[in-house]
C-alpha cells in the first residue's frame, strides 16, 4: 500500500490566507487543500496524496472506512476518468470506497458509470451544502451573464458541456460563450459557531453512507 505524503493544511491559517476567493478560479491544489480543510472540520481524518498521486488527491478516513476522494475543479462537465481515478486510489492508498468531489456538473455517461461501479459522486450543489454547512465557504446562484456582442441575457446550454451561450446563436450566428456554474463559490472566512455543530455531525454522517 502506499502511504500518503502531505499533512493537510491548518484550517483557521488556510482559511485566514483565502479568505473570499472564488473557488472556480483555484488551481487543482487550493482546490484539493480547500476540500481538505473541510473534511478536518467536519471530523474526519485528512491526508493529502503525493503530488504525482496514484488516482486519490484526498485520502478521508472514519474508524475502520477509508475514502478515495478525487477532486475535480473544473469549468466543464466532469467525465468518466474521474471516476477511474478515484477506483485506482482505492487500491493504492488502502482504501474502502471511492468518492470524486468537483465544483462543476458530471456528464451523463460518467453518473451512470459511477453507479455500476458504486462511486459517488458530489457536483457543486453538494460541495455548496459541504463549505456552507462546515462554515469554510458561501454560496449563491448565479446569473446569466450578458452577450458582449448582443447586450442580452444569455442561456443556459449544454450540448458540448455546460455553459452560457447566446440565444441569438441560430438567428444572427452569434457565437458569444462563457463558463457555466450554476452556483457562486466563495471561501469564507473561520465563522464556526457552536450552533453549526450538529450540521457537522448530521453531513459527517451522511459521508459515511
């Protein structure tokens, strides 16, 4: 089995340090110590893989269970391959199950190729209840963006992904795009309070499901 490397970040001097950054701008690390700092507060037992990992960015752990977590930041649905690496990590860091977080959507195929292979999978609606409810992050819909071409709301489209696309696209050929996230991810700062606590244990439990 291989032994995971890297210690996780400190909670209360990670989140002092990123404190109102939006997560679908991270890279893959702050992406993959953001998920880190919020499975330490929620009480599970963290590790962070080597940075040339075996399929697992996050190694999760509850008494005897072992989660394979692969994470995801991304701008477009995530795919199948996920998938596949959080199934490789299984096995290459001792683990239970597997488990791929992203802030994005999972396309089609790769929902239905998690359940033949009895992975769950976490979009952004679930990463959003994750950092609301542990306090490291907040969350809010977003809103069509304007075409920069057209000046009107654009809509929603997801034939070669998800994004925003012009509605003018098939009447005047306009081809204006921006990236889709159906919700607004922002780190917030360390404001656990004691009432938070028993949201904590009720998502704690949820994750050992």
């Amino acid at each position: 089995m291989v032994v995971a490397l890297r210690k996780p970040p400190d909670p209360a001097l990670w989140l002092s340090a990123h404190a109102g950054e939006d997560i679908h701008e991270m890279d893959g690390d702050d992406f993959e110590d953001l998920l880190a700092v919020a499975f330490q507060l929620r009480g599970n037992v963290v590790e962070l893989t080597e940075h040339f990992d075996r399929g697992a960015d996050i190694v999760v752990a509850s008494g005897r269970e072992r989660w394979s977590v692969q994470a995801k930041r991304r701008d477009q649905w995530v795919d199948r391959s996920a998938i596949d690496q959080a199934i490789a990590g299984m096995s290459a860091y001792g683990c239970t199950a597997a488990r791929v977080v992203t802030n994005a959507v999972f396309d089609p195929d790769a929902i239905a190729y998690a359940r033949t292979r009895d992975v769950t999978l976490w979009d952004q609606k679930d990463l959003a209840n994750l950092l609301t409810d542990t306090g490291v992050g907040e969350a809010s819909r977003s809103k069509a963006p304007t075409c920069p071409r057209c000046h009107v709301p654009m809509r929603y489209k997801e034939k070669h992904g998800a994004f925003w696309g012009c509605p003018n696209y098939r009447t005047t050929g306009c081809r204006e795009t921006a990236r889709y996230h159906h919700l607004n991810l922002n780190v917030a700062g360390d404001r656990r309070t004691p009432e938070a606590e028993p949201t904590r244990r009720r998502l704690f439990e949820l994750f050992r499901r």
